[in-house]
C-alpha cells in the first residue's frame, strides 16, 4: 500500500518533468526562428555593402571606360538641391525616378521620401513636389 501523500509527490514529479521537457522543446523552437533571421540579416547586410562597394568602385576616376561616375558627381552638400547622388539600374521597361513622387501619372514606388524627412530645406520642396507645381532638376 501507498500512503496517500506519496500520489501526491509522484504527480508534482511527473508535472515538472513536463514542464522542463516543453520549455525546452519552445527553446529548440524559438532558437531556431532566431538562426534564420540572423541569416536574412546577414544577407541584407551583405547585398547593401556590395551596392555601397559598386558605387564606391564607380566613383573613381580610374575605374574604366562606360563605368566611372565621378564626372556626375554632386558637388553640393547633402541637403541642398542637386546634393544627392542616386545610382540606379532600372530593367529596360522600368523608370527609376527616386526624385519623383509620381511617374507616369502614377504614385512612385521608388521615391526618395526619406530626404523630405531629413533635411528641413528639402521639406518645402518636397511638397511642391507632391502637388507638382515643382518641376524637378
């Protein structure tokens, strides 16, 4: 026979062991989720510093023939029209206009929206822009 407090301690045992078994089973889980956005991450990170690295390549003087940018560079400090430098590759039936809020009489997916919101002497302009009494240059 059993005393009736040995039942007791047999289900808080048994209760607990499933307790330590499903907190590690979500660790396993959760740990998992972590392992792949760490992937992703590194992936963005990789693909922006090989577009900074290309345009960087490009801004030399020296960098050949149909490539180098350096002639187009901006001369003006960011912030102050024509002191922003976008290099884009557009397919062959694609607009990449990031200056314009619209193209084509359509909103622009590729506009720069985030110039408006850093720079006060942007903001103006910005908003003609928008309601296109401001013809970009």
């Amino acid at each position: 026979m059993h005393s009736s407090g040995a039942r007791g301690i047999a289900f808080f045992v048994t209760f607990f062991g499933l307790l330590i078994v499903t907190a590690a089973s979500l660790g396993i889980v959760f740990q998992a989720e972590i392992n792949s956005n760490h992937g992703a991450d590194k992936l963005v990170f990789y693909a922006s510093k090989a577009g900074l690295e290309e345009a960087r390549d490009r801004m030399r003087t020296n960098a050949g023939t149909g490539i180098t940018i350096s002639a187009n560079l901006p001369t003006a400090l960011p912030g102050t029209p024509n002191g922003v430098l976008y290099i884009t590759n557009p397919a062959s039936s694609e607009t990449v206009s990031p200056w314009l809020p619209t193209v084509n009489n359509s909103p622009n997916k590729y506009f720069d929206n985030e110039i408006c919101l850093r720079w006060a002497v942007w903001e103006r302009r910005c908003r003609l822009l928008r309601a296109g009494t401001l013809l970009p240059h």
